[in-house]
C-alpha cells in the first residue's frame, strides 16, 4: 500500500523543514518540498506555509505559476490543505499589510493588523491559549492545556462560521479556520511542542480521511 503523499509547497516563504521534520516525527509519510506541478498533483494533501509580508508572498506565488495550480487543486479536486502562519493569511480575500493584496480567495476575509491596546506589543510573540469555539477533529484530544506557539503581527477577520478556536491578545485573534476541505492556522504547530504534534497528526488523520471519501465519490 502506497503511503500518504504530502506536497509542502515551497515558494521561498516558509520554515519549511521543521515542518517536514514535525510531520516526520508523528507517521510515516511521503513527504515532499516541492513547487513542482505534477508532485503538487499527485500530492493526496497540501500544506502551505509562510513567514514574512502577505505581499510579498504573493509575489513569489504568482512567479512560480502557483496560483491556479494551487486553486485548480483545492476548490476544484477538493485536496485537503493546511495553511500555516502567513499560509492560512493567505486562504482569504486580501490583505491590508503594507499595501491592499489580493489573496488566494478560497475563504471569505480580510487580513488586518493586530490593535491589542493595554500596553501590549506587536507582533504577538510567544505562546497563547486557545479558546474552542465549535467542535472540531482538530482539536477534541487536547487536554487542559492548548498552549501554541504564535509570531504575527497581523491577523484574519473572517465570519464566526469559519472559526474553529481563536485566543486573546487585547482583541479576540483568529488563531484556526476552516472551510470544507480548506484549513488554517495562525499559530507554529511545528514549534508548538507536544500540542503541535497532537494537531498535525490529527489534520493529516482528517485528511487522509477526506482523500478516501474524494476518491470513494
């Protein structure tokens, strides 16, 4: 039996290898770093990281012929994918940091700047407690403690209907969405020590899942 296939998708925007190193760390998994069209297609799930400026990410995006690979891919075939950091940023609308950026659109929403107020700084580093706002696969094995580690300075204002946990920083911060087969998170789960491992092993769980009942249709 062939093993689960994962495209990170690397377009010069990412800590891409301590997210392979994670994911290593909970199965085994054919793993691929990739901007390669047909590794991205065979790919059964994506990840889409990114650390740094939504306009610059963007940028690289659309110079490596991403955009409608990447779209073709999870609005049309429904492959399962997980945007982490400036990746889930990415899964919305636009954004409004440095300049009005036009985003990959697959979920309703803008991308803001962090006004926490009381004193607090930007960006919002270290770790933070989520908050579960509706029943998720993601997150139902997580004891008391759901303790993850953030670094941004910016965040999504999205509808309640697809916010699965947010955290407090001054202001309620968006820190997990979902739409369908679509999935982000604000947070490092590959920096996020044990708690970060429980919710990467139980996304790729979900998506191996997705992929069976996409195949099965």
């Amino acid at each position: 039996m062939s093993k689960f296939k994962i495209a990170i998708i690397n377009y010069d925007m990412g800590n891409i290898q301590s997210i392979s190193n994670a994911i290593n760390n909970i199965g085994d998994f054919d793993i691929y770093i990739t901007s390669s069209e047909d590794t991205i297609k065979s790919a059964d799930c994506l990840i889409l990281p990114g650390v740094g400026a939504f306009p610059d990410a963007m940028k690289k995006l659309k110079e490596k012929n991403l955009i409608n690979l990447l779209t073709h891919e999870v609005i049309d075939n429904k492959k399962p994918v997980l945007g982490i950091c400036l990746g889930m940023q990415l899964l919305f609308d636009y954004s409004n940091e440095i300049s009005h950026e036009k985003g990959l659109g697959w979920i309703p929403g803008v991308v803001e700047y962090i006004k926490p107020g009381n004193g607090l700084r930007v960006p919002h580093v270290g770790w933070n407690t989520l908050e579960i706002q509706k029943n998720n696969v993601f997150f139902d094995s997580l004891s008391d403690d759901k303790d993850f580690y953030f670094v941004h300075s910016l965040c999504v204002n999205c509808s309640e209907q697809y916010i699965l946990a947010d955290c407090e920083y001054g202001e309620r911060i968006t820190a997990a969405v979902q739409k369908d087969n679509i999935v982000g998170m604000q947070f490092h789960p590959e920096k996020s020590q044990k708690n970060g491992l429980i919710v990467l092993k139980k996304f790729l769980d979900w998506a191996k899942k997705e992929t069976q009942e996409n195949r099965n249709a």
